[in-house]
C-alpha cells in the first residue's frame, strides 16, 4: 500500500512539472541554471587542466553533493516543483519558433543569430538550409535531454536523480568537445552524459516513432544513429526526421574543428516548416508521457 501511494505521488509530482511547464515556461527570474553557469564556470577555473583525472574530480564535485538530497523528506508537490525547473519542453519550442519565424521573415541575420542561442556550433555564416538543419537537430536531439531524459530518471530516482541528469547534460554541452582544449578535461563529462541518456534516448526513439511514420523512424534510429559522434544524439535524430519523412545533417563548425554530419532520416530535405513539426513532435511527446503517466496514476487509485 505504501508503496502504490508513493508511486501516485511520483506520477502527480511528474503530471504537476509538466502542467507547470506547460502553462509558465521556464522561471524568468533566478533560473537555477544561471547559477548552475557560474558555478561550473568556478569550478573550472580551479581544477582545468589536460587530464582526465581533473575532469572526473570536476564532475564530482558538481554532482555528488545532489546525493544528499536523498536525505531530505523532499514533499510530492515540491519534488513536482523541483522537477518543473529541471525540464524545459515550453523553452525549448519558443526558441525553436523564433527561428523558424525569422526564417519566414526572410531575415537570416536575425534568424542567425536566434540559432546561435541553442547550438553550439558557429552561426555566423550559415546559410538557410544550415539554419534549418542546426534547429532541428537542436528541437529533436533536446527534446531527450529537457524532457524525456529528464522524466526517465525522475521516475527512476525522483528529483535529485533528475538533477543530476540535467547537471551531467550541461556539463557534457560546457566541457564535451573533441577539442584541444576539452579533449581530455571532458572526456568524463561526455562519457557521463553517454551513460545517463543510454535509456532515456532509446525511449525517446520510441516516442518519436510512434507519432509519424513508425517504420521509417526505427530504421533510421538503428541504421543511421550509429554514423554520429553521440551514441544518443543520433539515433534520437534520426529517429525524429524518420518520423517526420524528411532528411537533415551536413556540414558543421565548432570550436575549434569542422565536421560533416551524417545524412539522417528519409524523404526530401527539411524546410523552415520542418522546425515548427520537430516542435510539435516534442510537445506531443511530452501529452504522450504525460497520458500514460495519468493512466498510471489513476490505475494507483482504484
């Protein structure tokens, strides 16, 4: 009985983050992730050097004390909150459409600079298709990372669980670059991050799959996800441009380097509109998990 009664906790305490998600975006003011910026910024700045060793000393320190939240009688309603600021499912479409809708203006410069707010890569000098290719890849690949990762680990381990995840994301988008800067201070970051979103990703295959064309999707999350750098990350994409029959991918530049990004999904390729249907195959996604968690726990009810 205990048990059931905490497991309809979790699935109100998840039902109440989404709502609230939903309804007010990410907070405006003191956002935890600004501070969480600063904070890996110091910690940075006292252990960085070219060792793996210093790196994984750096994540811990960032991480391990979340654990002792396990010893807090954290509230349902509360874990609900705590889970609220952790995703980020709202944000991320408003950032996405502000793309798309620069492209519609047929501003590029603005559009440009829009892209540059949720990629890593340089916007400077990308041209429309390189714009549209980055925000989709972007819509597809954290709609895993802000919401459904998230609610995975949520589910598994409550919200400290779901902190650490979201901590492990950030520090694998701060530090995670095969460059001779981070090669060896983030490889632990990324090798954390890998593991962490193992299952998540595999989920969020599934969740994209289902709601465009299944068949397609599956495929190309199984043979196209293994051609990218990120173990996740292309599966997750690739399963998300199998569901929506359309092709991204090409070339790119960081920091420091330039790659050629596998061609992934099936079908003609992506268009401005394309961004506004990867937004919509997140949301649905989230009003899937969402269905199925208050099936759950209305079935703790009876």
């Amino acid at each position: 009985m205990l048990t059931t009664m905490l497991f309809g906790q979790m699935c109100a305490a998840m039902i109440v983050a989404l709502f609230m998600d939903r309804l007010l975006g990410e907070p405006r003011h003191l956002h935890p992730l600004i501070g969480l910026g600063k904070l890996i910024s110091f910690i940075e700045s006292r252990c960085y050097s070219k060792r793996r060793l210093n790196g994984t000393l750096a994540v811990t320190v960032l991480t391990l004390p979340f654990t002792l939240l396990y010893l807090i009688d954290i509230p349902w309603w509360l874990q609900g909150v705590m889970l609220y600021v952790v995703i980020g499912g709202r944000s991320l479409g408003e950032h996405g459409r502000a793309v798309a809708d620069a492209l519609s203006d047929k501003d590029l410069t603005l559009a440009r600079e829009r892209v540059g707010y949720i990629v890593s890569r340089r916007t400077a000098d990308l041209d429309e298709s390189q714009i549209i290719n980055a925000t989709i890849e972007s819509m597809l690949e954290n709609g895993n990372d802000a919401v459904f990762g998230a609610l995975f680990w949520f589910i598994v381990g409550g919200a400290p669980a779901a902190i650490i995840y979201r901590i492990a994301n950030t520090l694998d988008a701060r530090w995670g670059y095969k460059n001779d800067k981070y090669l060896m201070f983030g490889w632990f970051a990324a090798k954390f991050d890998d593991v962490v979103n193992y299952i998540p990703a595999r989920l969020c295959v599934l969740t994209y799959a289902v709601q465009g064309n299944t068949r397609n999707a599956i495929t190309c999350a199984v043979s196209q996800g293994a051609l990218c750098a990120s173990p996740n990350g292309g599966p997750v994409m690739a399963s998300g441009a199998g569901a929506l029959h359309i092709t991204i991918g090409g070339a790119a530049e960081y920091d420091g380097y330039q790659c050629d990004k596998p061609l992934l999904g099936i079908g003609p390729i992506a268009d401005s509109y394309s961004i506004y249907r990867a937004i919509q195959l997140v949301d649905r996604g989230a009003l899937l998990w969402a269905g199925c968690i208050t099936l759950v726990f209305l079935g703790t009810l009876i």
